[in-house]
C-alpha cells in the first residue's frame, strides 16, 4: 500500500488500518531501553520507596519520572 492511501485510509476514519501494520516489527525511535545501572545510598532507596508507595508507582517509574523532569527542565 502507499503511503497517501494509507493515510486516506488513516483519515477518513472509515476502515480499520491496524491489520495494515506490522505490529512485530514496529519500534519506536529513541526510546529503546538501555540498561543503566546506579547504586544508591540506603537512606535515598528508602525515600524513593515512600515516594513510590505515595504515588502508587513503582521505584523505577519515580526514578524515570524525576530524572525525565530534570532533563526537560535543563532542555529549555
């Protein structure tokens, strides 16, 4: 299929493009994992984990989360 009908297809909302995609192959540029690992001092894993159970998210998620902030703070 070209892309201009796929796109028609995509627009006009009428069909179903989901079966048009290959979904086993599709990544998503620049946001691969890569593995990072980070020791921490006791006291500090022991805060994320009260922030992490305040949120009702995980410790990594609260690590994400600041670390993401962090960066789009510094990015503009």
């Amino acid at each position: 299929m070209k892309a201009n009908d796929f796109d028609k297809k995509f627009d006009e909302g009428i069909e179903d493009i989901i079966e048009d995609l290959d979904l086993k192959s599709a990544r998503r540029p620049m946001l691969e994992a890569r593995r990072v690992n980070v020791d921490f001092p006791a006291w500090m894993v022991e805060s994320l984990d009260r922030e992490a159970k305040r949120l009702g998210v995980t410790r990594q998620s609260v690590i994400k989360m600041w670390i993401a902030e962090r960066l789009e703070l510094r990015a503009s």
